[in-house]
C-alpha cells in the first residue's frame, strides 16, 4: 500500500525545510487533527480541483498537470471512499495527507497544486463548503418536520384543550392552534438558517496564508466553479473568520432551544397526570424494575442535547474572543464544535420528523381538561365589556363569580342564569353562548387566533409557503 503502511519512519513534512529536528510524536500527536477533520476530505478534494483548473485557466499549470492533478484526487477520494486510504498522524490533518497522497501517486505535478495558496484559506474554504451543505441538509429535514406538523395541525384543527400561561389553565385552544405554534417557531430557525447560509457562502480561497499571493490567480473563476455567491473582499479576515460557524451555531442553539420546549411539552403531556398524547412504543423504552413504565425518552434526550448544542456554541465564542489577526492554530478547534453540533441537530430534527406525525392525540381527554379550571372566565369578562359593563369591573365580577365556583364544585358554563345574575344583572340568557368551550375557540375568528377555520387557513398558509420556498 505504498507509503500507507505504518512505519517507524517519519514522512518529509511538506513544511519542514527550516527545521533540524523531527516533530516530538507526542507534539505531532497533540497538534494533528486528522482524527475528526478528515470528514472534511470530500470538500477538500472538491476546493484542490477548482484550484487547480483555476491555475490552468490562469496559466501557471499547463493542462496536462491539471488534468493529472483532477484525475489523482478523484482516484484518492475513490480510495478513501472504500476504505483503502491510510491517515497518517504525522501528516497532521486532511488537507497534507491529501496532498503528499497525491504527489506520490502523481509525481511532481502534485506538488505544484498548492501554488497560491495555503492551508489557512484551504481549511476555511473546506469549512464554508461543508457548512453550506450541511445548512441545506438541515434545512430538507427541517422542512419534513414542519411538514408533518402542518399534516397533524390540518387533523386537530377542532380539537379542544386548554391553553396555558404560567402552566396554569388560562384559556381554550384547539390543539392544531398550537401545533401551528410550533411550526412559526421553527419556521423562523429555517429562515436564520437561510440567512446564515448566504454569509457562509463567501470563497477565502485566494487569501493564502493571510496577505494573498503574488501568483496571477483568478478568484472570481474558482468562486463560480465552486458555487460561491462572492470571494471574500479582505485576506486578513478570509483567513481568520469564523463568524460564519458561530453564526451557524447560534442559530443550531435557537433550533435547539425550541425542539426543548416542544420536547418539555411532549413529556408533560403523555404522562398520566396529562394524557393528552401517547408516543409511539418505537420512540419510547422501559424501565428495568418497573413493568408499567413506558418513558419518553427521545423527547428526554432531545431536552438535554440542546445543552450540548449550547456548549458547542460557547466553546466557539471562548475560542475566538481574544485572537488577533489573521489565523493561529486555536482555530484548529473549531471544527469538533462545529461538527458535533450540525450531527446533534440533523439527528434531532429527523427523529423529530419521524416521530411527530406518529402522535397518538387523546381528544377526550384534552377535552375534559379543558372544562376544568375555569377557561371560558375570559369570555365572560368580554360579554360583560360588549353589555357596556367597564372591563375592570367586568375582571372582578367574574372573579368573584370563578371564587363561587371553587367553592361550589361547579364551572361556569355549569351555573344557572339565576347564578350568574347574583354577580351581576348585565347577564342575560344568550351568556351560555361564550361560556362554552366551542363558542370560546369560534369567538376568536380572526387571522392569528384559535378557531379552527383559521387554523385550517394557517395551515393552507403555510403549505404554499413551504412549496414555493422549495
């Protein structure tokens, strides 16, 4: 296997001219980040092709280098693909195995490739072609979940439960009116997500190590070939830029914040003191020593990788608080954050995406929820507004009416017309109208609220946002 077989020889660094002394192995095993750059290779592969027809079509390659280079890296990524590849540690990272692996499978052309550039515009090029790929992936799955809610949304669109604040029963809701709730939350981490992809596709490549070259390149012909939007305007930043990355994650954070929230409500309501909703077995495990327990534990790790998600995001803002221009070797840790963070959130957007639209919703029992707790009192301050009673004085006769019916055992909508009176005369036979949980959710007929006819709107809304966005 050539030079891809261990040995106790170090290979020649392709940086080691100046020095007299072999790297000590464990300096070469502390400074490599070949273990987990590697996943890398495929957009390293793709930035050297570019480069190198770029210094064809500028002229400092002929093209039968070019050709040679081409054909060498796509055999090394065939290779990889398969197996065959041995990473050397010594080699440091991917970008240097890639290259010596090319001049000995090649001859000298490989050693021309790296011609006007280095590995600190190499490294953020890889990085930004990675991350745009990975935002679309994110994306796809992101849109398959929203998907799925809109389909569960369009279902519930009538189904009765009561809407919290505080965690305390506030006011009636139909469950698709939440549901849609969830979907405006992450239709606005699609969109940071989208906006931060336009920032992450700026080309470094060209600003070599951070001054530029000296070389007759042709930036703007290697941006087109790779799908870049623009070619960084400034060496010095192209190099040492990774706003692009803790852009990333900020919004990977906010994505995680809310897939939190959805997964608290998720556990609060399949357990027994809920039962609104029942996971699928597949999405759930058991207990060891308790045979009646089925745990929701997809929605437990889901909670608590969004703290993983935020440490990742920490660890980015501490790594780059205090480096002066242009690239130093910190930066070298930026990419297990950044790597842990896209595969935390694509694993939890697809379980996500397969999981939600498998909810078992218990109607029923959102239903008798929602009459306990006294969720229409709302409704009765606003009838008592639209008899001219002043709304603060409104607020307390219906207090004064919610602390009778504490006392009595009894909801609103179960007290008679002689009850109501007791509290205020203002109250006639047509109250019962608003006092009941379906009149409650139809009052609010309006774009944004409850009732189900603008849910199925939203719905619909929504959709034709979906399918025109692509």
């Amino acid at each position: 296997m050539s030079r891809h077989t261990s040995s106790d020889k170090q290979p020649d660094k392709p940086w080691g001219g100046r020095f007299t002394e072999a790297t000590d192995r464990f300096v070469e095993s502390f400074g490599a980040s070949v273990d987990f750059d590697r996943r890398l290779y495929r957009y390293d592969i793709e930035g050297s092709i570019a480069h190198a027809r770029m210094l064809v079509h500028v002229g400092v390659l002929s093209e039968a280098e070019g050709q040679a280079i081409e054909k060498g890296l796509l055999e090394i990524r065939d290779e990889i693909e398969r197996g065959d590849f041995a990473w050397l540690v010594e080699l440091e990272d991917v970008h240097m195995n890639i290259e010596a692996r090319l001049t000995e499978r090649i001859g000298e052309a490989g050693k021309k490739l790296h011609t006007g550039r280095s590995r600190n515009d190499q490294v953020a090029t890889d990085l930004r072609l990675y991350l745009r790929d990975e935002i679309d992936r994110l994306t796809a799955e992101l849109v398959r979940l929203q998907r799925g809610l809109l389909d569960l949304a369009e279902r519930e669109a009538g189904t009765l439960m009561p809407g919290f604040t505080h965690l305390q029963v506030a006011q009636p809701v139909t469950f698709g009116h939440h549901l849609m709730a969830w979907f405006e939350m992450l239709q606005r981490d699609k969109e940071r997500l989208r906006d931060c992809r336009r920032r992450v596709n700026v080309m470094p490549l060209g600003a070599a190590a951070l001054a530029g070259t000296s070389h007759p390149i042709d930036r703007a012909y290697a941006a087109r070939l790779l799908g870049f939007d623009r070619v960084a305007e400034n060496s010095l930043d192209a190099v040492s830029d990774r706003d692009f990355a803790m852009e990333f994650n900020a919004a990977a954070a906010l994505l995680m914040c809310h897939l939190s929230r959805i997964s608290e409500e998720l556990i609060l309501w399949s357990s027994a003191q809920f039962d609104f909703i029942e996971l699928p077995d597949r999405f759930c495990t058991g207990s060891s020593i308790m045979p009646q327990k089925k745990n929701p534990d997809i929605p437990e790790l889901v909670r608590g990788k969004s703290g993983r998600v935020y440490g990742n995001l920490t660890a980015l803002l501490t790594l780059m608080k205090a480096q002066p221009l242009a690239y130093n070797k910190d930066n070298q840790e930026d990419k297990e954050p950044l790597f842990d963070t896209v595969d935390t959130v694509k694993a939890c957007l697809r379980i996500f995406a397969d999981m939600i639209p498998a909810l078992r919703v218990k109607g029923e029992h959102m239903l008798a929820a929602a009459r306990q707790g006294f969720a229409t009192a709302t409704d009765l301050a606003d009838y008592l507004v639209r008899k001219g009673v002043p709304f603060r004085d409104a607020h307390e006769i219906v207090g004064k009416a919610v602390r009778y019916g504490i006392d009595h055992g009894k909801d609103l909508a179960e007290f008679s017309l002689e009850e109501l009176r007791r509290f205020s005369s203002s109250i006639e036979e047509d109250v019962f109208a608003v006092l009941t949980l379906a009149g409650s959710v139809a009052a609010r007929d309006h774009l944004g609220g409850t009732a189900p006819a603008q849910v199925r709107s939203a719905v619909q809304r929504a959709r034709l946002s979906l399918d025109k966005a692509g």
